[in-house]
C-alpha cells in the first residue's frame, strides 16, 4: 500500500513538472506582446510629441524665417534620392 502511494506521489510530480514549462511559454509570449505594444504606443507618443515640437518651433519664427525654411525644405526634397 505504501509503495502504491509513492508511485503516485511521484506520478503527480512528474505531470506538475510537465506541465508548469508550458504555461510558463505562454505567459511569457503574453508578456512579450504587452511590452512590444507599449513600446509601439511610446514611441508613436514620441513621433507625435516631436512634430508638435516642430510645429511649435515654426510657429515661433518669424515671417521671412518662414519662407526661408520653406524654400529650403523645397530645395533638399528635390535632391534627395527617392527611397524604393
């Protein structure tokens, strides 16, 4: 009787054992997706935060350094490579 609940005993180990890695994988695989979406979501923060920024800054200039910026922007567009 004592030898059958060692076995047991044993039995029930092995199968927690088993188990646990694979529950372990996809906690982490959940884990994992979480930390990339907030990643995204920061860094899509920091996009929006840095064109407001620039918005802010030329709002600031004044008129002729306005259309100085404008011009070159016009200029170094037309000599930039296009990217494929």
């Amino acid at each position: 009787m004592h030898i059958h609940k060692v076995k047991q005993l044993i039995y029930l180990l092995l199968l927690l054992m088993i188990c646990s890695p694979a529950g372990y994988a996809q906690e982490k695989n959940v884990n994992q997706r979480r930390i990339n979406s907030e990643r995204k979501k920061k860094q899509q923060q920091a996009e929006k935060d840095y064109r407001n920024a620039i918005k802010r800054h030329n709002n600031t200039q004044s008129k002729s350094t306005k259309a100085m910026m404008r011009q070159s922007k016009k200029a170094s567009s037309s000599l930039t490579p296009i990217k494929k």
